[in-house]
C-alpha cells in the first residue's frame, strides 16, 4: 500500500492502518506494556477520528472496518486480545 500512497489523506490512512496493525500485534501479545498499548490505541483512534471528520476515504484498510462498525479502536482491538480471551 505504501506505494500507492500519492495524497496527504493516503498518507494518513497509510499510517493510521500501520499504528491498527501495532495494536493488532500487542494484542495477541502474553506480555505487554499496557501503557504502550493505550498509547498506540489513543494514536490510532485520533487517526480514526481525523479520517472519519474530514471524510477519507479509507476503503480497504483495517481503519474502514472500524469505520464502517461504527467501534472505537479499543473495541476493535479487544477481539485480538488474548488477555481478555484468558479471562472468559
């Protein structure tokens, strides 16, 4: 994807799917800083927030499903969280 990236709005939906597939990977983690987690989630739904208020197009890319749910990043991220899984 990031050699599509022709537009200062691709840009930011390039790095808002990078900073969903952090939070994605430290989900599944065992063993986390859970202030790093908040922090790249906090990252992540401003990047949500941005792309949604000035109406991005964010078609095929982990921000849309997010989107399109109508979630929040820390929604989104809890179906990856083992942590939450171990605890059910």
């Amino acid at each position: 994807m990031k050699n599509y990236v022709k537009t200062p709005e691709q840009a930011l939906v390039y790095l808002i799917d990078c900073a969903l597939a952090t939070v994605c990977h430290m989900a599944m983690l065992k063993s986390r800083q859970t202030g790093e987690y908040e922090r790249q989630i906090s990252i992540a739904q401003t990047g949500i927030n941005w792309i949604k208020e000035f109406k991005i197009d964010a078609s095929k890319t982990r921000a849309n499903e997010i989107i399109d749910s109508d979630i929040s990043v820390s929604e989104w991220a809890a179906k990856y969280d083992i942590k939450n899984e171990r605890q059910k």
